[in-house]
C-alpha cells in the first residue's frame, strides 16, 4: 500500500541510533506494521534489522453515505464508517483493500446522552472490509428528534476510537385519530369541541399503520381548515378573539398520543371543517378527520312575529336543540 513515513535518519551515536521523529502517512492496520533498519558503514554491505509487528491504528472514524437529514421510522438508511486520518481522509490498509480487518466497528442510537439502541433494527456491529465498515439500520419502533449515531472501534490496549454522525430526525410512518364515533365530531361555536386523540404510527409487518411509537422531542399541532377551501382557521390570541380556533393547540408526541380535550371554536360558524393534526416542523406527516360542521350556540327572532300558538322544535343534526 501508498504509505509515507516521514523523519530524519540518525547517526549511530556509540553503539546505537535513536529515532524519535518517525511518522508514518495514510495507512492503518492491527499489528500489520514493520519498520526496517538499515545501518552502513563506508563502501561495506549494508546490515538490516526489522522490527516485530506492531499496529497503526486510524486516528478517526469518518461517517460517510448518511445524507438523510429526515427519515421515516421504517425506511432503511445505508451508512459507512470509514478509517481516516485527522483530516478525514481515507487511509488505506495494510491488509490489502479487498480483505477483512481485525477491526469491528459498532453503532449505538443516542437521543443526547440517552442509549436508544434497543429501537435499532439491522447489523449493529461490522467487520471493516478493506477500510470501511458498512451499516443497515432502520427504527421501527421509534420517532425522535435530533438523534445521532455513535460508533466505536476498539484499538491495540482497549482504548476505543469514537465516531458521531451529525443530528437528524426520525419520523413516525404516519399519524391516526380516536374519538367517539357515535357522537361524532360537529360541534357548537364557543363550546368544547369532543374531545380527539393522534397517535404517531409505524408500519408493521402486514404493511399497516398499527404500531404506536413513542415521538420523542416530537410536538403534535393542530388546525381547524374549511375543507372547501383549504384556508386554515387562524390560532386565537395575538390580538384575535373571534372566528379563531382555542385550546391547546401543541401537544408533546413523547407518548406517541395525546388527547385534544380542550378545543373549541370562536365567533364561527359553518360546514365542512376539519381538524389537521401534524408533527411541528415536518407538515409532510398529517392526518385530517372527517369533515364535520359547526352550528351556531343560540337562535334570536330580531324581527317580526314572536307571539304564536302551537309547539315549535327545530332539531339540527341531533346536536342542538334551538
């Protein structure tokens, strides 16, 4: 293999030579190294010596081939560890680039400081073939924010070499909502709206959203859209207090569901609505409920008759009686 080994020769200084200045460039290997020794003496034939095996381990591990800033919980992702030198430049071996090294190389999940490995599916430790050991990981049981993948290497002596992929996201596969189906979903301007639960989900087996995740870091919101005309109801406050949607509007994933409990429209009324719920910052995974309407609290007779005789009800869609 291309390797350099920089220093400077030495004199022969009573009966030996000291170098303590050699480095050796762009090779790594576990007890695959040797240095030869060469002393001469005028016109004489030289003598040689060699040194017994030691090893040159890499200096850093490079993470190569994660592009993916965001991934879904079941996809598979392709990542590489590479061994580099301090400049993450690729080092070659000594084994030769079509062999197996005595290194191995494992992975962990870390969401900050916290060891989520247990969610990784795939080859969570590799051989490193030529100068590169490769991974096949997905996360079927999980959604997190800003998770990173850690890898180790164990070196000559037990000291292990780190490597850190940048922070990405894992996203649930899809969102799904409970409520009362008997009861429905329509609901009276300026009242509590029934009550609505999402649940972050991964595919199973069978290619079915039925799996509840966890979400860590992940935040459900929701919006009231007139389905009509996609416009989103805005959010009450900042000045707003009627024709806005109030409640909580964002509510922690952490659990893989929450409850919205505590929503209710304002100063509006109207059909076909929806309530869209989705994870903050990534809109891409939502889930709409059906269209539902929203009726009016009261009923006033602001002019002409108000005296009759006689029993008047009228009944709209079972939700108030006016």
């Amino acid at each position: 293999p291309s390797a350099s080994l920089s220093g400077s020769n030495a004199t022969a200084v009573g009966n030996g030579a000291a170098f303590s200045k050699l480095v050796v460039d762009g090779v790594f290997g576990d007890r695959a190294a040797r240095l030869r020794f060469t002393f001469q003496v005028g016109d004489l034939p030289p003598i040689s010596t060699v040194t017994e095996p030691f090893s040159l381990d890499p200096p850093r591990l490079a993470i190569t081939d994660i592009h993916e800033k965001r991934v879904a919980a079941s996809d598979t992702i392709q990542v590489s560890v590479t061994m580099a030198d301090l400049d993450a430049v690729p080092l070659t071996p000594l084994e030769g680039e079509g062999e197996f090294s005595p290194y191995r190389v494992r992975v962990a999940l870390l969401l900050h400081k916290t060891d989520l490995s247990s969610h990784i599916v795939g080859n969570m430790s590799a051989e490193v073939f030529g100068n590169r050991a490769s991974f096949n990981l997905s996360f079927p049981t999980l959604a997190a924010k800003d998770v990173t993948l850690a890898f180790t290497t164990t070196l000559e002596g037990g000291a292990l070499l780190h490597g850190l992929s940048h922070r990405f996201v894992i996203l649930p596969d899809a969102l799904s909502l409970e409520y009362n189906l008997r009861q429905g979903l329509a609901g009276v301007s300026d009242r509590i709206l029934p009550k609505v639960t999402v649940f972050s989900k991964a595919w199973d087996e069978t290619g079915r959203a039925s799996r509840t995740v966890p979400s860590l870091g992940h935040v459900f919101a929701v919006q009231l859209v007139n389905s009509s005309s996609g416009v989103p109801v805005p959010a009450c406050g900042t000045g707003r207090a009627s024709g806005c949607l109030n409640g909580t509007l964002q509510k922690s994933a952490d659990a893989g569901f929450e409850p919205f409990d505590d929503l209710s429209v304002i100063g509006l009324t109207g059909t076909q609505f929806i309530l869209r719920f989705t994870i903050r910052g990534d809109e891409r995974v939502f889930v709409d409920s059906p269209p539902f309407d929203i009726f009016p609290g009261d009923l006033r007779i602001i002019s002409g008759r108000t005296s009759f005789t006689g029993r008047y009800l009228i009944v709209n869609r079972k939700v108030e009686r006016y």
